[in-house]
C-alpha cells in the first residue's frame, strides 16, 4: 500500500490524511490513541489464548501526539505526550482508522465549538 501524500495536524487534537487517491480523512487523535495496534493496548494473544488486556484508564497528554516518526516505508510510530511510543501504524491500518472515524463538516463544527467553550 502506498503511504499518504500528506498528514497533518489542523488542530492539536486532529489529524489530517491525504492519500494518492486524493480522498482526504480527519480523524480525532483520541481515536487513533483508542486503536493503538501494540500489544499493551490491544491485549495479546498466544495460541488462540488471551494473556493481556489492553489497559484503558485516561492518563494525561495520552491523546496528545508529540511525534510521529517514519517506519521503514510501511508506516508510523506515534510517540504519544504521556510517553507512549509502542504504536506502529501501517499505511493500511492508519487507512482503516480513516475510514472508521473520518469527521463530517458538522463534526468538525460541533468538535471546535466544544475547544472554544473550554477555553
Ligand atoms: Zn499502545
């Protein structure tokens, strides 16, 4: 699969994807934060078994992105504010997480009027 054209950050608390098929997603980081692919997060399994539990208690800045660092050519790593970096996304799963959460034009509305009231 090939990676983005561009990813960018409009606001601290979204993400923007342009694909070269030219769609365009946003997505809110927290839900990129839910969906962290790494074996902490998503609880692992050994033989069909489950060993782990993905941990779900809010922790500060866990939604915020610090950086977001090349993998090869394959995809991402997501160093999270709250010091979590375990997270690589590939191209397709950062592809399905757009898809699942893309934000319409009221979204997006309704998200920046909740930013303006907490200020
Ligand atoms: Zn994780």
């Amino acid at each position: 699969m090939n990676p983005p054209i561009t990813i960018e950050r409009p606001k601290p608390y979204l993400l923007k994807i342009i694909w070269q098929d030219k769609s365009e997603y946003i997505i809110q980081l927290e839900k990129m934060r839910e969906e962290c692919p790494c074996a902490a997060c998503q609880g692992e399994e050994i033989m069909g078994q489950r060993i782990s539990f993905g941990i779900k208690t809010f922790l500060p800045g866990m939604n915020e992105l610090e950086a977001l660092i090349p993998v090869g050519n394959y995809g991402i790593q997501a160093n999270w504010k709250d010091g979590h970096h375990t997270g690589i996304y590939t191209w397709e799963k950062l592809r399905q997480l757009s898809e699942k959460y893309t934000l319409s034009f009221s979204d997006l509305e309704q998200l920046s009027q909740m930013e303006d009231n907490k200020q």
